[in-house]
C-alpha cells in the first residue's frame, strides 16, 4: 500500500460514528447526521453474511452508489483492515459516473480484510464549484470569497504543524489582496484545496450499514496443477503396500509432468471389521489392504500413519522431498470410523447407537456401508466432537500440511465447516481446504460460501460444447466467481467418466486440455497420464480400484500421454491468462464439436485462444472468430497465432482463422496471440 | 389468519436462539446447533436493510432456500408479529422443489409486521422415512420401531393435556401390539405424525439471521385516482381567491368525474417579499395572488390557512364536504419559505447565512428563487427543525389529513424522510406520503426505500411504445415493485407534456387511458379534462399558469373530456384487475404505433386488455395476439371482447385479433374478456 494512495485515517474514523448503524433502524431520533446514501456495494455477499475470496497480491476494487439529496460535493473513500488489526485504514474512492464510485485496495497479506465504505459532504470543495459557477454571471462575490475564508481558516485550526504553516500563508496572501480577481484565482488554486480537504470537517459523515469481509488466500487457492495418487501403488513390488520411501523415488517423474500439488487419499491405518475386498466386494481376503476411507484400527486413527506406508517420520521426510521437488502435499480429511477407530471406545458418545447401545453403521437405505461409523455432529457432546476435528487438522498442519481435500463434506454441518475452517485458517491462513461435495448445486455453493477455498464441480460429467459453455459462464460470470473457486478434476478414484470409457486416447487428451485451460485449477489422478479406461461395465468405477488392492503400475506403458500431461503443464506455467478465474470468455466456433475460448491478462500482454474438438472420434472443421477488439488488434492489423500445443506459428489478418482438428493427431489448438511489432523477439519469423 | 392456518409458537420461539446470529459471525465457537441453511429470501431489500411494502388484505408470502446436510427431514415456518405484539406467530412453510420453501401470512392490519424465518429437524418424520424405506427390503425391525417407540414418548412428555392422552392410547396400542407388521402400520399413521411433530423437539433449530420487515399500507397506497386543484381558482368572481366554501360546490362535479383524492398545491398565507407575478415574473402587482409555494407571512406558515380561502374552521369543513363526496384530501407539504415566514423571525438558526448575517435565498446557480428562503436541515438546531416539520404533519394529521404529496423530496436529507415519515405513520398509519422527486432514479428509489409510500414517475416523458413497455417493466416487473408504487399524472401546474401540447384532444384521450389502466394510482391536474394545453412557448409550463395568478374555469368549454374521465374511472371501479400493480403483462400488436398490455386478477376472473394508438393524428390498425394461455381460454374457445370504452361486444375464437384505432373518434380500446359459460350473464348476447 503505497502512502501516496493510502492515508491513516482522522479523527472522525475513532468517534462513534465509525460503528455501522443497525441494519433495521427503529424511528429514534439518528443520532448524528449521517444523511448520505451508500448502497449496492460490490462485493458483497448475502447483505454481508459471508466473506469474499481473492488472492494475496490482488488489487481488490470495491464499487457503490453514494449520493444525497441537493447539490453538494461529496468525498468518499474505502476503509479496510486486516484481521489483525483495530484501526481502519483509508484510500479515497473516485466518482465514476451516474453516481458509482469505486476505489481499491492491494491485498498485501494472506490474511482476513474487512472493508466498509465512509462518505462525507466536503464543504471546502462544494464551495468552490458555486464560486466558480458564479464568477460567470454574478459581479460582486465579497460574501461567497469570506465564507470560503471562514472554510481555509477552520481547516487552518485542524492541521498539523507543517500543513497549518501552509494554510496560514494562503490565509495571509488572502488578507493581503485586494482584487477580487485575484482573490478568485487564489481560492481556486488545487494547492489550497488539496491542503484544505484534508483537514476540514468532514460534513454528513455517513459509514456504510455494514463491515464486509474479503479472504486474500494464497496463490495456489486460485492456481495450480494436482495430482493425486495412492501412496500404496507408487512401489514395484507386487502385493504389498508401497511406501512413503518408495513414494519418494516417484517425484522426479511427477515432477517432470509440471504439477504443483500431490494428493494423498487417506494415509491412516485401516479398519478390519467388515473390511471390503477387491472391486467394493463384501468379503475382503486375509491380504486385502481395505480402502483407506475406512480409518483407524488398534494403530491409530486420524493422527497416525498405516504403518504399510511407514512411520510419521516417514511422511515428514516425504513431504519434504516433495518440497524439493516444487511440490505441496494435499491430504484428504475423510470423517469416517472404521469400526476400530480408537474413537470407538474412547468415545462411543460420538456415534450414532441403536436402542440396545451398539453402534450404528453408516446407511443410505437400502444400502448399508458396514466397514463405516459415522460420526454424529449432534450428540450431546457435539463440542468435544468439533474440537477434536480441530485437533486433527491442526495436528497434519503442524507437519507442515497445507492443503486438506475434505471427504463428503455436504453430510456434516455447514456450520461445523465455517467454524473449523475459520478456526484453522485463524492459526494457519495459508492453509486451504478443497470440497469434495458432489450434491445439488445449493449445497456446493453453502460449503463455498462457509469457507472452502475451493471446490469440486460438475466438470467431468459436462461434454456438449453448450452445457460446457453454461456451467463455465455461471462460474466464472455469475456472483459465484466471487466465493466459489472450481477445481477441475478429470477423473477421480471414483469417477471414470463414460466420455474416457468410450473415447480413448484422443478423449484423455481433450478433457485434459479443457480442464487445464479452462479453470486455473484441475487435477489428475494417476492412471489419467497411462489412458487407464477399464471400468466395472455399466458404471463410472475402476475396474480393480487401487480403493481396494495394491496395485503396482507400468508408468511407461504404451500409449501414455505423460509427455502432453508436461506440455499442458509448461504452457499453463508459462502464460498467466491460464493462471486466472474470470478472465475466460467464448468465442464463436462454426461448429457445434468445436468448443472456442480465450483468456487474457488484465493488461493485454498474454492472450491465449483455446480451440477444442469435443468429438473423440472424427475430424473436425471450424471457421474461428478471432476476438480482435477484446486482443486489441486493430482489422487490417497482422499479427501470430502461435500454437503452443504443437509450435506452429502462422500470420494471420483479419478475424476469420479456419482450423481444422483431428483427434487422432491433435484434438486441440492453444494459440497464444501476438501483435507484430518491431519490439517483438519472434521478429524474424515475420521477414 | 385462520387457527388452522397458524399456530401460537411453542416454547422454543422464546429461547435465546431467536435472536438472529450477527451479519459476520466471529470464529468463536457456535452456542447451539443452529446447523440449516436459509438463505436467499424473498422478499428482503438490501439485506434487510429497508422494509417492503405491500396492502392491507394482501396474503404476503415469503420463499426461501433451507437445507441441511444430510437426508433429516426439515420442517420450516414462518414467524411474524405486527409492530404492537413482541410475541412471534408461526404459520408452516411447505417444500416447493428444489430446496425452495413458501409460506404466507395474511395482513390484517393497517401496520408493520417484522418476519423472519425458522427451520429444524424433525426427528419422527425422519425416522418415518427411514422405516417406510427399509421396510421394503429388511426384515427385522425391532430396533427401528424401538427407536419410534422412544420419540412417541419423548413427545407425550411434552405434550398438552389433551393431546398427551391421545399420544398415550398410541403409545398403550403400540405396547399391545405383537406383530411387527402392525405395529408398523401403527407407527406410520398420519395422526401419529400430527401429534409428534407438535410435541417434538427441534433439533438443529435455526433461525434466519435477520429481522425483516412488511409496511401493511391501506389498499389507497395502491390504488386510487387523484385530482389535484387549485383551491382558488375554483370559484365563478374574476379577480380574487375562491374560498373553500366554493370550493365545497366544485365537489359534485369532482365526485361525478369519479376520482378518490383531491390533491391540494399549498393552501398556506403566501409570502409578501419578492413575490412572483403572472408567468412566474419577478415583479408581482398589488393584486397578485403569488405562488403558493412561497409559504409564510404574518397571517402564519405551515400550519395556518391562506386568508383569502378562508379559516381552519372553513377547511376542516371541507375536508368533511370532500369525504361526504367519496373523497379525501392530500395536502401539499412543500418545505419552503418565503422571506415572512414566522420562522425567519423565531427559528433564524434554521436557515443559511451569508457571513454578514444576512438568510440566504435559495439559487442554483446561476438560477436565484429569491422569494424563498431554504431551510437548513444541517443547522446546528437541525433536531428541533426536523421535530418542528414532525409537529407540522402532525397538526394536519390531527385535523383528519391522511395524504401528503411531499414537494422536491430530493432536496431534504433521505435520512430526514425515513425518520419522519415512519414517526407519523407510528401515531398514524393510515397516512399515506407521495414523493414528487422529478430526479436521478437512484434518489427515485432511495426515497421510495426510505418510507415514501408513492412516487411521481417519469411517465410523462415516457411517449414511445418501447419506452412505455421498458419503463413498466422495471417498474412492475423488477425489485422495484416490492418498494416504489407509481402514481401516474398525465400533468401537473409544472408539466405540460409536449405530447399534449401538440397531439391535442386525442392526445389527451390516449394519455388518460395509459395512466389510468397501466398503473393502479393515477392523477390529472385540473384542466386536464378540458383539454387545456396553452404553453409558454419551448417549455412545457403553462402560459397564464394559476400557480401565480388567481384563475376562472368554465367547466363546462368545448372539446372537454369530462365524461371520457368518469367513464376511465368507473371502468377501473369495476374491474379489480385494474387496482392490482404487478399484474401488468405486454403482449404482441404488430404494429409500433399501438402498444397493447393486459392485466387479470389472481383468480382469471377479471381480465382486462387495453390497446392503445400511441399516434394522436393518424389511425392505425394492428393484428392483436389475445394471451390466450394467459386468460385460461382453450385455442378452440369462444370468448367474448367486450370494448368497455364503446360499449361494443365481440365473439371471437383464436389468438388473432385485429382492430383499428382513430385517434379523432376513439385511440383506445378498454376489453374485458369474458369466457363463453352457460353461467354467463352475457347469455343472451351470444344467441
């Protein structure tokens, strides 16, 4: 925050007036005049009820309407401040037209910010502008000059020492002359304003109904490339688990693929009470490992570590070297008990229990999940509950956690996710929590606004160019950009979507390219690189899911796409129109199987075009409608369409570019546009 | 409101959890379970922050987004009190689809009535649905009825006496059943459920975080035709003020015409100093009468009588005369005065001051009024001016005046309206406030926002058949309609549209027509109905206008269209769908120059359809579409269209229907449609 921009706020900013009025006043007599109309704040969700999200660095612009009644000259500005802190900070806002006015702040830190919006009456200011409406038609103005004399000399009383010194020399070249012309000229000057608007009183002082609150979060909460795989299937040695040592000698090759994030599924022991066999079968074998989303045996529960995998330490060092390889450690935070969870005895008041006093098992009638015990968010000791949920994540975050991808988040309390999350973030703000909440649209947007920084979407089951169209525009155009930040998974453990079934490789290389240009966040999960497609038929699961078996992987099997997986990756690092969340517009495409889109960063300097053949099967043929205007390009101007997929360069004019798309060569193009000017390095290509 | 409808709320209502939560809740930990969503209600304005409006009689409902985590079954209601009771009354909502909730509350009184809304878990309902699903596939039950068992009793622990006793027979039948099949039957019975969810715990209560509010206004806040006149200028003697006593005579000719209000400009002693002569010159003679608009002189100011009407004793009679005649009266309340207004004298620290000490007359530079001092509502003494303009209504109030029509609104402080209007309307609720703020549409709708039960529009502007439709919209269709209520004038003393100026008669005709049928409150400013539309040339003021000069009508001239008037006004009388507002829906005339809209009642039992020949010298002629799904009338129907204007009956079948509009015999057509019944009184037409 510069000085120039931000000043500390005056006096007034600590009077009573600072505390924002009920919103739903009673008839009492106002206790002060604060008479100017400040509404239609933006952002703001829910009348204030939830906060906004953006990332640290941000510029963060706050508009209003802010009018009253007459012709005064209004002032306005923004008051922020962080979580830390008591005192408001100040930055002017600016009339920008019909009576909006708009003004911002940097998000510094990684940290809350509250902001609300002061407004005042400048009497200093509309005094000036009757003058000077009155110079033109009115011959004496020895009145109007005193009472702008009166306004300079009370501002004169409330400066400070340097600034007074000032005011009293204009007051002095004031008395001295004796022109009214002159006198004129002298009042108006911008010197004697600026000084004057600092120090006058601040007339009709208005502080908006309410404090809103904007999260700057990280970077990585808004970009960043996952990676998701079973710790247990990354050894060589055929059944048995893998572990975190073996893990280890994995990261070089995620690395080489370009991916910020690796996300574990559950690391803890696992359950042998009703265990599940292979391919989600009822009866498991005496060497089935069991899906980690059944936690906790005579081990350890939610704070331990299977010990197939290695001990604490282990994971430490783990984490570590994915460090050193440019990579974060997501863990998954499942609320699952297995029926040797140590919670069981230790707390059998947690769970739900049958009128004999055992405990219930997870159901969803007719289907009965007996490996499970759900946790009861509403017993009577529901405090004791919480803070242990609490404990657990800030026991991983004291490990150096910083990414929980939270399990089935829509079958607990939204509640109990806005106090958690606030808690956790209240001792660790840089830590972030990804939902995993596949439910109706309502809910996922409650999580959202309750605090998860990101979340799962619809994505893997959207495939028409219009309802891939739709649900983007509702994302990133409609008030959800403002809270709900998508994370793109192609597949999951639990979803092989019919589209990977059916299209094969030319598939796995499309939906990549949507996911990782359409939103700044997406995922894998492992087995996408190798075109992995074998379902259970007539469903979306793995046939034999890592879920239930160790499972020992050829990671250069033919017909893998790890070497695009690192193409996409390079060219997301490298254009940061690819980094941002609503920067993305559609553009027309003659084709219903060719889905076109841009992105561009705010000043212009990388734009990037993405054309997609959405048909796995069959070549397709699209006359593109280059976005000149939005690039910035004049009609006759030439210009680069550079493929970055596939480093073809063409020079183009005009906004008419025809494509055409093959799936079994190149399903996409991904163009970065540049202007053709003298300055430009790729100067040679244009000779 | 029905018993059966709405219940007196239980215990719960009155614990601590009633309270809404804060807007922005800290991290600290939740005091209760209060774990539902709601959300997303409609209606709230600004996040509660100013009430809605609605009328006397109106069922207000109330919809919402409520949802848990999880499959428990929610119950909701509504909770509301008018502004007398502290205590709530609860009224069911019911599940729309899609986690949408409605409920309603009828308005009985003339008041506000704070609502918000409460939701819980319902713990039989939810075990009900889980035995009715696993009674399909599982055989033994015991433990699920157990449970059931439990929850019955908990109920009949709480119950009242009587229905403790029922819920005991039911508790007694269960413990002598001994088939499984039976007792489930038993459990599962409505009654059963009727009388648990009464008694039952609510878990997981949660109430919605605001307090929101509905102004209950009486049906004229919605509906009504006013008259506005000059009190003076109603008399048969040239040259002095006509008297309220001849005024009293004017009524049976007003009455005839058909109009629910009559609107008096201010009826105040008028100002001496600088008063305006004819044509708003700034030299008055001897004998001129000046604007009322310039209040105040040694005969008093805002709360005595103009000499030249008569006394408070004459007006009070009148207002009784006008009441007689179906009548009431708004008065004027203009906050200005003139340079003799007892004020200056005893109040000079309301005014400005120019640093000599001198009151300053009002100007917009480089306009000056100087027959008018404004008054200061920041002065220091600003709360004993604001509580003097209190005692003002008030007086009047007292004296039976129930309307105000508030002059230049926008030039006072919004706070100043929103504390005083919700005052008086505190002692008196039936006073009803039109705010004529002729400005930018943000204050527009603030002041509606802040308490102003009706406005003036820019209707008079508003000529094109586009620009019709589009402002109707936004006026009908958009958020405006839960606060703003259009009063539309055809003229007032300040506006003579160019329309009338040059369309003459038919002009006049056509434009009644669209005030009177496309808002439910409509007005003329006398003369209207004689057609009167002399200008002061490139303006839209009337030349000769009786704001400064004292004026003699004949009633009676040529070309008048009073008889047109009292048929528009017994037309609105007696189709309900005309006092309704929101109702307004357009439909499709092909042709630019007719505009066709329609309106019904709820119940399709009323359906009017207007068509109008926006062009006042040309007819026109338009194939009409009748809304036919929109009426209830099936494609193959005979109906009948029934010209209201005319009298003229037609038999027609289909959507088509075509029509032509001279503007110098008829610009309009006033349809009600009737469906072709055996029931139909009309019978006898369709032989």
């Amino acid at each position: 925050m510069s000085l120039k921009h931000s000043e500390s706020v005056t006096h007034e900013a600590k009077s009573s007036t600072l505390d924002p009025r009920p919103s739903n006043r009673l008839a009492s007599f106002p206790e002060s005049l604060a008479t100017i109309v400040i509404e239609r704040v933006l952002p703001e969700l829910d009348g204030g009820r939830y906060p906004v999200k953006r990332e640290v660095g941000d510029r963060f612009e706050v508009t209003a309407d802010i009018f009253k009644e007459g012709h005064d000259i209004l002032m306005a500005a923004l008051r922020y401040r962080s979580s830390g802190e008591s005192d408001w900070h100040e930055t002017p806002m600016r009339h920008v037209e019909n009576d909006r006015w708009a003004g911002w702040f940097d998000l510094a830190d990684n940290t809350r910010y509250d902001y609300t919006i002061v407004s005042w009456v400048s009497a200093f200011e509309s005094w000036r502008q009757e003058l000077s409406k009155k110079r033109e038609t009115q011959t004496d103005l020895q009145s109007e000059l005193s009472e702008g004399y009166a306004l300079v000399k009370a501002a004169a009383q409330r400066a400070g020492s340097a600034d007074r010194t000032h005011l009293h020399e204009h007051l002095l070249r004031w008395e001295a002359s004796d022109s009214q012309h002159t006198l004129i000229r002298l009042a108006l000057t911008d010197t004697l304003a600026d000084l004057v608007r600092r120090y006058e009183e601040r007339v009709a002082l208005t502080v908006y109904d309410r404090h809103l609150t904007v999260i700057a979060d990280r970077i990585r909460a808004r970009y960043g490339a996952w990676y998701e795989m079973f710790p247990r299937s990354q050894g060589a040695v055929p059944g048995r688990s893998a572990t975190f040592n073996e893990c280890e000698r994995r990261l070089p090759a995620i690395q080489a693929m370009g991916f910020d994030v690796l996300y574990l599924p559950p690391i803890h022991p696992i359950g042998r009470t009703n265990r599940k066999g292979p391919n989600n079968s009822l009866q498991a074998g005496p060497e089935d490992p069991g899906s980690p989303y059944a936690i906790g045996n005579e081990h350890g529960g939610h704070d331990a570590i299977e010990p197939g995998l290695g001990t604490l330490a282990d994971f430490d060092r783990f984490g570590r070297a994915a460090h050193d390889h440019g990579m974060e450690i997501a863990l998954d935070f499942a609320i699952n008990c297995s029926p040797d969870h140590p919670y069981v005895t230790q707390h059998p008041d947690w769970f739900y229990h049958r009128p004999d006093g055992t405990i219930k098992y997870a159901e969803n009638p007719p289907k009965k999940y007996q490996d499970i015990y759900p946790l009861d968010f509403y017993c009577r000791d529901w405090r004791g509950l919480w803070q242990e949920m609490k404990r657990v994540l800030l026991f991983w975050a004291d490990r150096g956690v910083r990414i929980f991808r939270v399990d089935n988040p829509h079958t607990k309390p939204v509640a109990f996710w806005e106090w958690v999350i606030r808690e956790v973030q209240a001792h660790n703000p840089d830590v972030l929590f990804l939902s995993e909440a596949f439910t109706r649209p309502k809910m996922m947007r409650a999580l959202a606004k309750a605090g998860f920084t990101q979340s799962y979407t619809y994505f893997t089951w959207r495939n028409s160019k219009q309802e891939l169209t739709d649900y983007l525009v509702e994302l990133t155009q409609s008030e959800m950009k403002e809270y709900f930040r998508a994370n793109f998974f192609t597949n999951t453990p639990d979803i092989l979507p019919e589209i990977l079934q059916q299209g094969g490789r030319p598939a796995f290389k499309f939906r990549l390219v949507l996911a990782a240009t359409l939103s700044p966040s997406y995922g894998i999960y492992s087995g996408y690189e190798l075109c992995e497609s074998r379902a259970i038929p007539g469903t979306e699961d793995y046939l034999h899911s890592e879920k239930y078996e160790h499972k020992v992987w050829d990671w250069d099997r033919p017909g893998a796409i790890t070497d695009y997986v690192a193409t996409l990756n390079r060219i997301r690092r490298e254009n940061p129109a690819l980094h941002e969340y609503e920067n993305l517009r559609f553009y027309s495409a003659e084709n219903e199987q060719i889905i076109f889109y841009g992105k561009m960063t705010f000043d212009q300097r990388n734009a990037v075009l993405v054309a997609v053949n959405l048909n796995p099967f069959q070549a397709q043929t699209a006359r593109l409608t280059i976005p000149l205007a939005d690039l910035g390009i004049a009609p006759d101007e030439t210009y680069q369409m550079h493929n970055l997929l596939t480093d073809h360069r063409d020079l183009v004019i005009g906004e008419t570019y025809s494509i055409r798309l093959d799936p079994h060569t190149e399903p996409a193009g991904i163009f970065a546009i540049r202007r053709w000017t003298r300055r430009e390095q790729d100067f040679d290509y244009f000779l």
